[in-house]
C-alpha cells in the first residue's frame, strides 16, 4: 500500500464506502420507487376503500349514537329504532372490511359489496313501511341537512328523502360491484366476515333483550290478549332515556298499535273512574282508544280510516289496522256537528252512551274532524276563506259551534250530562 492509499485510511476512508454508498442508494430508490408505484397502482380501487372508510365509520356512529339513546315508549319507535340501527351498522361494518382488505381481495369485496345493496334494500322497504305522512320540501341544502339528522329522530324519512338516503349510502357498494375484481377469494376472510356480523347481531340481540326488561320492570297492569299495557315512570330516574316528563307519571302502549303515548295523573284518574262505571260503547277520537280499553270499555274506533291516513303523523302497512270511513266520518261529525241531535243520533247508532274527551288536544282536532265528515270540507275552499279573516274568525265560527267544543269547555247539554271532570278529561254520558 502505498502512502497515498495510507493517508487516506489514516483520514477514516474504507475502500468499501463508495460500493456502501451506491448500494444504499438503489435500496433507497428501490424503496421509495415500489412505496410510490403501490399508491398509484391503488388509483380508482384506493379511492373506493377511502369511501368505505369514511362510509362504514359514518355508518357506525350514526347506528351507536341511535341504540345509546333508544327510545322504549311507544313499542314500535324502539322497534324502528333497533332494525334501522342493526341494518346501517352492519353495512358499517362490512364497508370497514372492505377498506382494511380492498388491495388483497376483491372478488370478495364485491360479495360485501353486493350484502350491502341487499341490507340497503331491506333497510329501505322496512323503513317505507313507516313513512311521515307530510314531508316539507325546504331549500335544498337544507333539505340535504335534515336528511342526514333523521335516523336521530326515530327514523322518521318521508318517502323522498328515504330514497335519497338509501342512494347515497349505496354509492360506495354499487360502485365496488361494477369495478374490475383483482386477487383471488380468500374463504377465510369470508368466514371471519361473517363471524363478526353474527356476533354484532347477537349483541345487538342482547341489546334489545336487555331493554326490553327495563321496559319491562316497570310496568304496572295490562290488558287481556295485550290490548294496553300501561307503565309507571319515575321520571327521576328514568326522564332522559323515556322521553317522560313530571308531568306524566304513566305510559299507555300497546303492540296492536301506533297510538302509545304519555298520560297525565288526571288521565290515569278518569281511566279508574271509567273502569268502575256500567256503561255501553265510548265514542271517543281514535287517539284516546287505549284509555278506553285501559278502563275495560269499547271504543267505536280505534284508528284512522284510510281516507284520512295523512293526518297521521307515521301510519304504518306493517301493523297499522285501518278503520272503515263510515265510522270514522261518523264519530267526526258527533264532534264537528253543531246539532245536539245529530250528535245523539251518531251515539245511538253505534250503541254508545259515553263521550270522552281529551281537554288538551281536542279544539285541535276539531278541524280534522270536520274533513273527516265531510271529504269536500278543505280549510283551502273559498267558502272557508271568506269565513275566515283572522284567528278570531277562526275560533268563533269554526271552532266554537262544534259539540266537541261545547264538551271541551263543559257546556250543558239536553241529552247528555257531564258525569267527570278534571283538568286533563271530560266524560259525558247520553241521558237515558
């Protein structure tokens, strides 16, 4: 070795650094080449697992934060409530699969993807069993706003908006069916797949078990054949989860129905003073059918007609049994006459002597009593309009000449006397 060569191992030169340095080079090269190549080999395929991730996660915490607040009363909200959630949290959760494996298997990706159009599907049939009956069309972006926010209110989608919903939560699935499949199908992924989606079920399954015995330890009596069910409420306890207030101690429900709602102490107190009383049928709005048949009695309706389905806030296909017109029309025009013996005749007919009243609603109701009497009665006629020039008008001409007023404020009558009396209920009985 000569001198030269000898200062320069003396500096700290090694003969190999220069192969060294070359060699980490291409590695280096190599490496960033293969790190780059893999996301622009992703391309359209990462941008689908990007919408399943956002999607899926989405989906999750839409359907978790729903369950954490489920709503017990009435019986078919929770119902809607647990379905609902169930099905967006399974699509949740096969979209996250789908985002942590999109690279290695996409046959079974697009098997996912095709559960998920099926859920969707389910998802939108069930929920277009239990529309709104009036959905206001405000400015788009509003509209676009609200859509999002309803599965936090029960799930309550009119039929434009549910479509809408199900469209966009379709986006990511669709789009992965119709892409090209890459990698081979990997079965064990698919059986962990499904592993987690039973074991998801039978906790949510667990769930809903669990609820329901809360639900029900706190009920107080029930009907024979569950015609009503009714439920004491410490609203100390139990106010925020139940949606109860100090104001009503009781829950009516009923699984034969839509019409659960909260009842008032007073309430409660009619119904034990209508228990003890001899009496034939109770002619009564379909609302209140639970209260009669809580106090042992027959109500003349007990829902809706199919003609006045709108002016139900969520009519349901799935349970939802329809009263006839004739008898709806009827106990609409005892309460929407202005004639005592009009009203006398109705009651006759149907073998009623007893008329019950809800206070708190029933001037309300009034105006959809009268198009339920009369299909050719609309508040929209240029009879009606010229009738009324204010408020005023409206309660003075419209509202006030009704039997159903006269009842609300107490009035006397020729043929029927007021035999119970509180805040909350007033009971007339036909004078024999």
């Amino acid at each position: 070795m000569n001198a030269f060569a000898k200062l320069r191992l003396w500096l700290g030169w090694c003969p190999n650094a220069a192969f060294v340095n070359k060699k980490e080079e291409i590695f280096m090269v190599s490496y960033e080449g293969k790190y780059i190549d893999k996301i622009k080999g992703m391309g359209f395929r990462g941008f689908l697992g990007a919408l399943h991730l956002v999607f899926g996660a989405w989906l999750i915490i839409t359907a978790l934060r729903v369950l954490a607040k489920t709503q017990i009363f009435p019986w078919y909200v929770m119902d809607l409530n647990f379905i609902s959630s169930g099905i967006l949290l399974a699509i949740g959760i096969s979209s996250l699969m789908i985002f942590f494996n999109f690279v290695k298997s996409a046959n079974v990706h697009r098997i996912l993807a095709l559960v998920n159009i099926a859920l969707l599907v389910v998802f939108s049939l069930y929920l277009s069993m239990s529309l709104i009956s009036v959905e206001f069309m405000p400015a788009i972006s509003e509209f676009l706003y609200s859509m999002f926010d309803r599965p936090y209110y029960n799930y309550t989608f009119g039929t434009v908006s549910l479509i809408l919903f199900t469209l966009i939560l379709g986006i990511p699935s669709i789009l992965t069916l119709f892409s090209k499949p890459e990698g081979i199908r990997k079965t064990r992924f698919i059986s962990a797949a499904l592993l987690i989606l039973i074991i998801v079920s039978a906790s949510l399954g667990a769930y809903y078990l669990y609820m329901n015995k809360q639900k029900e330890s706190l009920l107080e009596e029930s009907g024979k054949n569950g015609e009503y069910e009714l439920y004491r409420i410490n609203p100390d306890t139990f106010a925020g989860i139940f949606g109860t207030s100090n104001l009503y101690p009781y829950f009516l429900d009923s699984t034969s129905g839509t019409t659960g709602h909260p009842i008032s102490k007073e309430t409660y107190e009619a119904i034990q003073f209508l228990r003890n009383k001899e009496t034939g049928k109770v002619i009564a709005w379909w609302d209140y059918e639970l209260e009669i048949k809580a106090a042992g009695k027959e109500p003349v309706i007990t829902y809706a007609s199919k003609e006045i389905s709108k002016t139900v806030g969520r009519p349901s296909l799935l349970y939802d049994e329809f009263d006839s017109n004739e008898k709806v029309a009827d106990v609409s025009r005892f309460f929407a006459t202005d004639s005592e013996e009009v009203a006398k005749s109705i009651a006759g007919k149907y073998g009623a002597n007893i008329a019950y009243i809800s206070r708190q609603r029933m001037n309300d109701l009034i105006p959809v009593m009268l198009m339920a009497a009369d299909p050719n009665y609309y508040f929209q006629s240029k009879d009606v309009i010229n009738l009324i020039n204010s408020p005023e008008d409206n309660l003075n001409k419209i509202i006030k000449p009704t039997m159903g007023y006269g009842f609300n404020s107490g009035a006397e009558f020729k043929y029927f006397d007021k035999i119970f009396e509180n805040k909350d209920v007033i009971i007339y009985q036909l004078k024999k």
